[in-house]
C-alpha cells in the first residue's frame, strides 16, 4: 500500500491486530501525533508457547510506540527497537508484514469501523 492509502486508512483510527501465528489480538489506536495505543483483547494460544518458530519471533512493541509512515513503509519505535512493516491487501483484507520477520505474513488489520 502507498503512503497516502496507509494515512486514510490508519492514522487517526482504532484497528484490530490479529497474529495469525499466535492467535493474540490487540486493540490499536493509531493518533495522529504518531503514538500508539494498545489494549490486550485475547492473548497467544497455550500451544504456541513451545512453538519454537513463535519463541524465536521479535515480540510486538509495548509501552510509548511512535508510527510513522515513509516510503510506503510503517516505521514503529520503542525507542530501542525499530520495526519496518509493510502493509498489503487480497481482496478486502489487509495484512502486515515486519521486516524482521523475514517477509513471513504474521498480522491481519482490520479497521474497527469494518467490524459488523
């Protein structure tokens, strides 16, 4: 997705975040003052935590993460770690993807307006 597709449809909104590995799923509100906010809605399946593939994955950013948007990329700090995400759409559903995951398609968005 381009930058401007990736403002309209984020900044400013409150999306859900699914780890389609883990099973997790967070609330996320995107401000526009490019800081997050992230609320716990289902936490990881039991039987992911001895799966050695998900142990071996960077975890999600918590506490004070600032967003950004460049070069049609997702920019999100912690201030210690920086993850680079691109975002994709099939059909009417969008995906993410951290660079740190080796392109491996691990996140499902969706826009909490969406939600019926």
């Amino acid at each position: 997705m381009a930058n401007k597709e990736i403002n309209e449809v984020l900044l400013g909104k409150t999306v859900i975040l699914k780890d389609l590995q883990s099973e997790a799923v967070y609330k996320i509100k995107i401000n526009k003052n490019g800081l997050t906010e992230k609320k716990v809605l289902s936490v990881e399946s039991p039987e992911i935590l001895t799966d050695i593939d998900f142990q071996a994955r960077a975890p999600i950013l918590n506490g004070s993460v600032k967003f950004s948007i460049s070069e049609n990329k997702i920019i999100t700090s912690d201030g210690i770690r920086t993850y680079i995400s691109s975002l994709y759409k099939r059909k009417n559903t969008m995906y993410g993807v951290r660079d740190i995951d080796y392109k491996s398609v691990n996140f499902q968005i969706i826009i909490e307006d969406d939600i019926k």
